[in-house]
C-alpha cells in the first residue's frame, strides 16, 4: 500500500486526480471505477479543468459507478446518476453510452444485480476505482456484516449511513434505506485503487481499516488484500497513522 499524504483537502484532491489523469493518459480506452460524497468532489473538479486545458481526454474512456440509492430516479437530486452529471459527467467528455450506474428503479433487484456484473465483464473489468470512505468502514455502499460480499447486491442502510447522509436530503425520512452497491470482490478485482479520505471524522476509521484486522466489520479493510492500493489523505485524516 502506498500512503499520500498532503497539506489540504485540495492537495489530496489534486493528488488523487493526477493518478487518475496518468492511468487515462497511459490506457485512454481505460473503465474507471468512481464514487460519489463529498469526498471526491475536488478530485472531479481537477478532472474538469485538466480536460477544459486539454490536459485529458475522456472519449474513450467508460466509467462504473459503485453504487445508487434503489428507488431513486436519475432526475431525482440526490441520486447518484445526478450527482454524477452535476459534479463530473457535465464538465468532460466521456460519451453517454459508457457511463454505467446501477438503476435504481430496476423493477427486479436480482435481474438489476446481474445486469450490472455483466456490465462491469463487458467493461474489461475496472483498470482503477476511486473509493471514499463511510464512517463505518463502508466502501462503495458495503455496511459491517458477518462476511465479505462478492458481487453487485442490493443492501439494507445501517442506521449510521442514513445518519451520515442524512445531510443531503431535506429530512432523514428522506434518505432511501436500500441501495445497489458493488460488492466487495467486485472491488478488489479493480485493477488498481485509490481511496481518498479528508478530515479528523475520517481519521479512526482509517487507522481500523488499513492498520487493524481484517474484518468484514470494517468492509475496507479488505483493502489490505489487494496489491495495488494508493491512499491518499490530508493530514486530519492520516492523523491517527
Ligand atoms: C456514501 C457513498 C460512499 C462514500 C461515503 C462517504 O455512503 N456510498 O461511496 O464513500 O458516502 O462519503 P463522504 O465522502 O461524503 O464522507
């Protein structure tokens, strides 16, 4: 594992969208795994500027997200196909048809779990994926359970998710309890990784995921696994390591 850490919440940003900007400069026909929070906000608004200054290219890139809330349709604000368009799809030039997001008004779960492996499989699978952090442990939208899971799934919110992104929506009434994620192999087959974390809230679950046991307790601590995992993070996040 390799550790980053940086000054500020715009260096980390800045960072973690340069290996970013390498991997589609090295493999332009790249599949980038993306997130969505606060996290990686500043990440996408570098992407957009290095692509407006010519720096990057996206065309033939193809892009999968981990996760969207079920229920949700993709007009609606916070759902994460919005919160794509709004925050990185509106600003570069990945075409329409190679950016996958789970659907979260599939009718059937099942049929929409499969479908969205598939998707991944046709993608040539994940050369890197950007993952944020839950205050969980949670990556992707994979809570604390008794075991890993494996590929897409549809899950029920742990109370502490629906109180941490509670912040988005009008009242917590309002934050969906089910959502498609990614599931935790899934993540580990990415190619390469990147996790980005920002602020003292982060810094415990940090030193829990890459420091202390292997749990499917702590979902990110699979990451111990992989063997190219890049953590970048500003000081109040690395603070406790
Ligand atoms: C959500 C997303 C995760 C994200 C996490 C942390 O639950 N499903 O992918 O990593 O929030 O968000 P933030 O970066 O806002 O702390």
């Amino acid at each position: 594992m390799r550790i980053i850490q940086t000054d500020t919440y715009q260096a980390m940003s800045r960072k973690a969208a340069a290996v970013i900007a390498a991997q589609v400069i090295a493999k332009p026909d790249s599949t980038l795994g993306l997130a969505t929070g606060d996290s990686p906000l500043g990440v996408y608004q570098c992407l957009i500027d290095w692509h407006k200054s010519g720096d990057i290219d996206f065309s033939q890139v193809k892009t999968v997200n981990l996760d969207e809330y079920r229920g949700l349709s993709p007009d609606d604000e916070q759902s994460y196909r919005f919160f794509m368009y709004k925050n990185l799809f509106s600003g570069i030039n990945v075409p329409a048809e190679n950016r996958h997001i789970p659907d979260g008004l599939a009718g059937d779960p099942a049929a929409e779990c499969a479908r969205y492996d598939d998707v991944i499989a046709r993608c040539g699978g994940i050369d890197l994926q950007l993952l944020g952090i839950g205050n969980n442990g949670h990556i992707g939208f994979n809570e604390p359970a008794d075991a890993f899971t494996k590929g897409t799934h549809c899950v029920g919110l742990t109370d502490s998710t629906i109180d941490a992104n509670s912040r988005f929506f009008a009242k917590r009434e309002d934050v969906p309890v089910r959502a498609y994620t990614m599931g935790v192999r899934t993540i580990l087959s990415a190619r390469k990784i990147v996790l980005i974390a920002t602020g003292e809230r982060k810094a415990q679950i940090i030193k829990q995921a890459f420091f202390g046991d292997i749990t499917p307790l702590v979902p990110a601590s699979a990451l111990q696994l992989h063997g190219d995992v890049t953590l970048v993070g500003d000081k109040a996040a690395l603070s406790l390591i």
